[in-house]
C-alpha cells in the first residue's frame, strides 16, 4: 500500500486536501457564500482494526461572509453537499500542487 510507504507526506496531503475542498465548497455562493471553520481528525485504523486510514471533519451549520462581518446559516439539512464535495476533494488529492505530492519514484522528501 503507497500510502504506507509515504505516511507523513500522503496522510497531510489528505487532511490538506480534505480542508482546502471544504473551504473551497463553502465560499462558493451555491452552497455557503463564506468560509467555514474545520476541526480535522485523523484516523488510520477502521472499525475492524485493519489500517484504514481517513479523516473525520467537524464544521459549523454556517459560514463567515468574505468581509467578516455576516454568519449566514446553511439551508440545508446535511452540510456539505456530499457529490460535489466529493468531485472536489478527489481533483484536489489527485492533482494537488507540485510542493505537496509525494515523489513516487523512492526519492527521499524534505520537510520544512
């Protein structure tokens, strides 16, 4: 399994990834027109303890306006949107920047 091998480097490119759809989500005017707050945790072991790795998102019902100054309540029942969140997520994992994707090819990462 890739992600074993490159832990440290794939796990935060997850829970980026993870955020940056969520935020990119809610500040689009069709869902929350704002920007959400995010609680990310990670979890690397699924129900049966097998290693499963993936991440729980706690968010608010609502979201901050652009200027700071306007709470607007979500008006939907279940937030977020979970197909377009899902599109999202997967484009951002996949073709994350170039600074935050593993080197496939063994060669060793640096953090900063």
């Amino acid at each position: 399994m890739l992600i074993r091998s490159k832990q440290k480097v794939l796990l935060s490119l997850l829970m980026r990834s993870s955020a940056d759809a969520l935020q990119k989500l809610s500040l689009d005017k069709k869902f929350l027109g704002g920007q959400v707050g995010i609680l990310e945790i990670l979890h690397t072991w699924g129900s049966t303890l097998e290693y499963h790795p993936h991440v729980h998102c706690l968010i608010p019902g609502g979201a901050i306006t652009e200027k700071g100054t306007i709470w607007r309540e979500s008006r939907k029942k279940f937030l977020p949107a979970v197909r377009p969140l899902s599109k999202l997520f997967r484009g951002i994992f996949l073709s994350g920047p170039a600074n935050r994707r593993p080197p496939l090819n063994g060669a060793s990462t640096t953090s900063h």
